[in-house]
C-alpha cells in the first residue's frame, strides 16, 4: 500500500473512531496520527487474537478498531491526570 493511501485510510479511520469514542477531536493531522499508530496496535491486537485482514478495508477495519483502543486509553489516562 503507497504512502498516500496510507494516510488517506489512516485519517478516515482516526475520524470514524473518533465518533465512535466521541472525543474532542485532534483535527486532520491528529486524526491521521491517531488511524496510523491504530493501525500498527490494531495489527497487533488482532494478530494475537488470530484473526488476519487483507486489502484496503482489512487495513481500514484494523485501523479503526486500533484507533479506537488508542483513543480509550489515551482517554482513561487524560481522566487519571486530571
């Protein structure tokens, strides 16, 4: 998968989850952070779990739920800072 299509899905996916967790938000550039670092801990949550994605929405759904995880606990820290 090229770089641009890595950040394209990796923004999509950073936005879907974070109207999944409803957060505040972090903007484009935030959004594209949070899909692509989801992606590498969707990848690796799932992998250990056993369960293999292929394609652009395989890369897609591994990087929202990733995104999601991230988002969660970013959020359960923020909440214990406080």
């Amino acid at each position: 998968m090229n770089i641009l299509m890595i950040i394209i899905v990796g923004a999509i996916a950073g936005w879907v989850a974070g109207l999944i967790v409803k957060g505040d938000g972090f903007g484009l550039l935030g959004n594209i952070v949070v899909g692509i670092v989801g992606a590498f801990i969707g990848g690796y949550v799932l992998t250990a779990l056993g369960v293999v994605t292929t394609g652009t929405l395989g890369f897609f759904v591994t990087s929202v739920i990733g995104a999601v995880l991230l988002l969660v606990i970013v959020g359960v820290i923020r909440k214990l800072l406080r």
